[in-house]
C-alpha cells in the first residue's frame, strides 16, 4: 500500500466466480482495516470488489533470475502463479506486474 497498491481485505477476501473472472472482495464481516504488525490495527479504507489477476505463493520461494513462467487455475480461469523472492525489490517488482503485466518476450 506504501507502494501504492490497494487493499482489498486484510487476512481472507471472499472469492466469486464471473466471466470476467474471480472476482475478490471484503467480507461483510472484516472491518475497512489492516494489521501494521508491532504498530496495532490501522484504519485503510478497502477498494471494492476487484477482479484477481495473479496468485502469490508465499511459500514457494524461487532464486531464479528469470524463472519459468507458471498458472493456476481457479473455476474456469487460468492466473499467472507467481513465486516469492527473497529480492528487497519484490513489492515494486509485484506493483510494476500489476499495473503492467509480463513483457511480450515473457509470454509462450
């Protein structure tokens, strides 16, 4: 968000499928706010419902310079997967994807 990004949800989002795609949003139940480890619970207001565009695996550490391109499927669409680095640059990296995607040479 410092970045930025916006929120969508802070610790689970709901998820609906459309033929736009999976769309993500706050549930009902979470309030309009973010965790700020060590700092307490902030106030963020949160963007609508927005439609998902890649998944992170957090736990899928890669030191690749350029890894292999990857996809999940969710329901009938197929995501970028995308693995965490332990680069200091991953955030403005993961930003910069969003905003603009792979680079045409990247795709198969």
């Amino acid at each position: 968000m410092s970045l930025g990004a916006s929120l969508v949800a802070d610790d689970r989002c709901d998820l609906a499928d459309s033929p736009e795609g999976i769309i993500v949003s706050r549930p009902d139940t979470l309030p309009e706010a973010i965790e700020a480890r060590g700092l307490g619970i902030l106030s963020a207001r949160c963007a609508g419902p927005t439609r998902l565009s890649a998944v992170l695996d957090l736990d899928e550490v890669t030191t690749d310079r350029l890894p292999a391109r990857s996809t999940v499927w969710i329901e009938q669409h197929k995501l970028p997967l995308l693995a965490n680095s332990a680069a200091s640059h991953l955030p403005a990296a993961l930003l910069l994807f969003l905003k603009n995607g792979f680079h045409g040479s990247m795709l198969p």
